[in-house]
C-alpha cells in the first residue's frame, strides 16, 4: 500500500505507522497516531480487524477524523463482525469520524494534480476519464489489468467495501461533480438508500454515461450476494426497473462492463445508431452484421451517389452495399476511398470497420492511411483487425492514438457500439425531466 502510493506519486507527506517505528520504505515511521502531531487528512488502516476499534478509539482521542479501513471480519463475516462494525461506527459517530470501507481493496484516483492509491491491489490503472465504483475489490483488480492490457483510460478506482458511512452513492455523487470524470462504471450488489442513489444517478447520468453491473439476479447469485457483503440482492425485474429508473445503462456481464470501458473511453458523448461497416472480408461482415442488428442498431442503405462513387471506384467484384466488401487483398487505396465516400456524403453516425490482415497485403499502409482519415471523419470510428497480427501492438497504438477504438474481435466492437449508441436516448430524456 505505501509502495503504490509512491508510485502514484501522491505528493502530500506520508507517515507510516508501526508499533516498532524505524524507517519503512525510506519513510520515518511513527509508533502510533498519537505521535503525529498533526491530525492526517486521511488514516489508511490495514491491521488485523479484532485491533481495528481500538485504533478507531485512538484515531478519535488524537483528532484523525478520516479512515480508510481495508480489511475485512466485519457484517459480511457474520454475528461477531456484525458486533465489530457496529462497535466501530458507535466510536466513529461520537467522534464525528468518517469511515471509508472496511472490507474494502482502497481507493485509487490519478488526478494528474494530486494523485492518489491507497491501495493493496497489485497495479495501478493507465488514467483517463473513467471512474470504477465497485463493492467487490476482485472486479478491481481485473479492470486494472484489463486497463492496462487493452488501453482502457481508467484513472479512479473505489472498492467501497462494506460502505460504513461512504456509499456507492456518496462516490457517484462526487464524481459526478468532477469535470475530468467522464464515463461512470459500477459492480453493485445492492443499494442501502435507493431513492437517494436514484436521485444522483439520475443527476449524474444527465451530463455523463453511467453504466452499471448488478450482480446477484438470480438465485444463485443473490445467495452469493448474501454470502460475500451480508446484503439482499435485487431480482432481474428490479434490476432492470431500477437501473431505467436511474438513467443507467444496464449491462449483465463484466465482459460487456469492459467493452462499454472501452467504448465511452474515446466516444464519452455517445454515437447515433446508423453504423457504416466496412470490411475486407465476407463472413466476417456477415456475422458482424447480424450483432449490429441484435444491439438495436440499424444499416441503412447506401445513399445512390455514394454507391455510384464507390461503384466506379473500387473493383467490379466488390459487394457495394452495407457492409460493404473490399475483398481481401485490399489496401490502404480502398479503405481510404470508402472512408472519403462515408464522410461526404452524412448518411452515418458511425462507421465500424473490419480489417483481416492476409499475408501477401502490407497493412502499414493501411493502417496509416485510416490514422490520417480518422480524426478528419467528424463521427465515431471503431476498429476490428482480424487474423495473425505480427505488428498488434504498434498498430491498436497508432490507431488509438488518432481516436480510433481497437478490437480483437469484430462482434465485440459491435456490442461496443450498441452500449455506446444507447445513451443519447437516455441523456435526453433526462435533461427533458429534469428542466
């Protein structure tokens, strides 16, 4: 935990505190918090959870009013955790502290200004404009690394842990209000307050995407709700209701929680429903077309001056239609003209591309060419590369740098598009209720 934030590089002082004092990573250690002198902004508390009431009385006899308590042994361990946490808040209350956690994995928020990770997970995010809100510190850690391995721009992560007096919605609320903040993700399990998280949320999701995991809808899963935070878990019907109620985009995997990451990551605002999808290869614009459809968007029909250009533009063998086909040895030649054919003539909101890269085709120059294309499109455009890929990495990097999404897989970039392409409708609606 010290070790990450010093890798943060958290700029404000950091006293360690450790009955046997010393030095901890090159820190001078006190030997209780009585020997601060100061009062911390913050007391970050990662001791066995039987010793934790005693700290909390010794955190309100020297004047620290703010804790960050990870470990857990408290209502999700049963009747003597339900005492421990209820002994915990009684000292806290009377103290007028204010408890973050317990039983939680920490906090992270890589505001370039003052960033920050208390925190035992393993990794710290890449940054950017996402913000993960969850109440199992599992899910952190695998959107961290997911982050990282797929670029995904998140800078906040909160385990919210047990919420003793910091709720899911306290941290909405706050990031709502943060201006860097621009796409919203949470795993829930269950809600203390719903008609106040429903009047955040709804606050919230009027100027930002926030999407939102429920887990327990089932049977199965609301006994492993009740077993791993102690609460009661909402059924599939209120799930539902209540994340429409809220102005949520509700998504019922922690795989389409990820892509929508990747998504709102580069398109925040959303994107319209009519998708231009262009590929160089049959089958997969077949299967990609039928997931357009099935996440609710539409193909519309060529405009007729746009298939006469493309018609004498590009081979006679072409399919020139939506999804087009510009057969596999195409190169940088053809995407360009159909990319130059799509922003002419208006007729899209998004243009999804599918790119197999076959042996006898360099794709540098493909990829060059729809990195210079891209920023000048004025609409969302997504990628798909498909095949043996000897250069993945450098070419997802030179893409995403120029505002393009990239995907391994062309349905996945699909089901992006369709989460994505859901919240116009939401955000109006809610601006239209709210005024």
């Amino acid at each position: 935990m010290l070790r990450n934030l010093q890798r943060a590089g958290f700029t404000g002082r950091i006293t360690p505190v450790n009955p046997k004092g010393g030095t901890i990573l090159g820190l001078a250690a006190a030997r209780s918090l009585k020997e601060i002198a100061e009062p911390a902004e913050l007391a970050v508390i990662a001791v066995r959870p039987d010793l934790i009431p005693a700290l909390v009385e010794e955190a309100a006899a020297s004047g620290h009013k703010h804790l960050l308590i990870l470990p857990g042994g408290f209502r999700e361990a049963g009747g003597e955790g339900r005492r421990r946490e209820a002994e915990v808040k009684r000292i806290a209350d009377k103290a007028g502290i204010t408890i973050a956690g317990p039983n939680s994995a920490g906090v992270i928020h890589l505001d370039p200004s003052a960033p920050f990770a208390a925190t035992f997970l393993r990794d710290l995010p890449p940054g950017g404009g996402i913000a993960f809100l969850t109440q199992s510190g599992a899910m952190a850690e695998e959107v961290i690394a997911v982050a990282n391995e797929r670029n995904l721009p998140v800078r906040t992560i909160v385990s919210v842990g047990n919420g003793l007096h910091l709720g899911v919605d306290d941290f909405l609320e706050h990031l709502g209000a943060d201006p860097a903040c621009k796409t919203v993700l949470l795993y829930i399990e269950s809600v203390e307050d719903e008609a106040r998280f429903r009047k955040i949320a709804r606050s919230v999701a009027a100027d930002k995407p926030v999407v939102a995991l429920i887990g327990g809808w089932t049977g199965a899963g609301a006994e492993a709700v009740q077993n791993h935070t102690g609460s009661h878990a909402f059924s599939e019907a209120a799930a539902e209701r209540f994340c429409r109620e809220c102005g949520m985009i509700r998504v019922k995997s922690f795989r389409r929680l990820l892509l929508a990451a990747k998504g709102f990551g580069f398109h925040p605002q959303g994107m319209g429903r009519r998708v231009f999808l262009l590929s160089n290869s049959g089958g997969p614009g077949v299967v990609t077309s039928d997931r357009v459809i099935e996440e609710g968007l539409t193909l519309p029909p060529l405009p007729q001056g746009m298939a006469d250009h493309l018609a004498g533009a590009l081979p006679a063998e072409a399919a020139i239609a939506n999804p087009i086909d510009l057969l596999a040895d195409a190169r940088e030649e053809r995407f360009g003209v159909s990319m130059e054919a799509a922003r002419e003539h208006g007729a899209f909101d998004a243009l999804l591309m599918i790119h197999v890269v076959p042996f006898m085709v360099d794709a540098d120059p493909v990829i060059e060419r729809i990195a210079r294309l891209a920023p000048k499109m004025g609409l969302p455009v997504m990628h798909s590369m498909m095949g043996t890929l000897p250069k993945k990495r450098e070419w997802f990097a030179r893409l995403e740098a120029a505002g393009v999404a990239m995907f391994n897989d062309a349905e996945e970039m699909a089901e992006a598009a369709g989460i994505v392409a859901r919240y116009p409708a939401i955000q109006d609606a809610l601006r239209s209720t709210n005024s």
